[in-house]
C-alpha cells in the first residue's frame, strides 16, 4: 500500500494538511532523546554549580516554550492548543548521559507528534547551552517518538529500542 503525502497539492505546492472536517479526539505523544556529556558536566548538573542555574530545570521549562511554539518553527504545524505537556529527565551517570522525555496531549484534529519532539529538542539543545562553557563536546542524539495514540492512524508504538 502506498503512502499519499498530503502537505501537497494537485500542482505540487506545499500546503497545510486542511484538517476542518476532522473530528477532535484525544491525542498524545511521547518522544525522547539523549544528550552525551564529559564527567565534568555531569557532575555539574548533579551537584548544581552550573554558573547559569538550574540545567534541568531550565531544561524543562525551555522544552515546553518549545512545545508551544511548535507551528511557529516547523512551516505546516498546525497550531495546537496543548492540555498538557511534561519533560521528564532520566541521568544515566555510568554513561553520562541524560535522557528527556517529552509527553504532550491535546483534544484535536491533529496529533502532537511534532510538539513532543520539538520539546526534546530543546530541552537538550538547552542543557549543551547552559554546560557548553564547562565542554564543548556534548553530543546530542537518539531523538525519536516513543509512542502515539490518537487520531485516524490509533496507537503507534515505537519497535525500535534506541540504545546509541
């Protein structure tokens, strides 16, 4: 079966997917990734003397900002109004590694796929910015959808298991 992309029309122009005759359903989606630092950074973020602040906490709240600008940065987002939006942080200290984890949910026409990875992103492009003074080096990855559920296409779990 093939898949017909719909962000275009007859004439090949890109347009916003016309969601008018959907009907609102509960929506949600999980995504994550993962942001590889030195030992100096993690024991920066652990212990808390990062001269910016609280990375994490900060993290979180520049993760949902992102969210919530979402159609503003990605050209045929819709605008969504988001019920709820959360960014969880896992600290693998062994790896040093932090993992986010993003969950957002609305009741919509459309799903929030793209809020939930845009949220990702920026709460890890938000940590190399607050520790980038300690090292440069940090490595972001592993960004991907965890999980969906809603909408025309149901429940969409992730079969990949992202270990990097």
């Amino acid at each position: 079966m093939e898949t017909k992309l719909n962000h275009f029309d007859e004439k090949g122009n890109a347009v916003m997917v016309d969601v008018s005759g959907k009907v609102p359903t509960s929506r949600t989606a999980v995504a994550s990734g993962r942001i590889h630092v030195s030992e100096t950074v993690m024991r920066a973020i652990l212990e808390g003397t990062v001269r910016k602040g609280d990375v994490l906490g900060v993290a979180r709240v520049a993760g949902i900002m992102g969210v919530k600008q979402t159609s503003s940065l990605i050209p045929m987002c819709h605008p969504l109004m988001i019920q709820k939006c959360s960014i969880d942080f896992e600290i693998d200290e062994p790896a040093l590694s932090v993992t986010a984890v993003c969950t957002v949910k609305t009741e919509g026409q459309t799903g929030v796929e793209m809020e939930a990875l845009t949220g990702v992103n920026i709460a890890l492009l938000t940590i190399y910015d607050m520790c980038k003074a300690l090292d440069k080096s940090m490595e972001i990855g592993s960004i991907h959808l965890i999980e969906k559920i809603g909408g025309k296409s149901g429940h969409y779990v992730n079969p990949q298991q992202y270990n990097d």
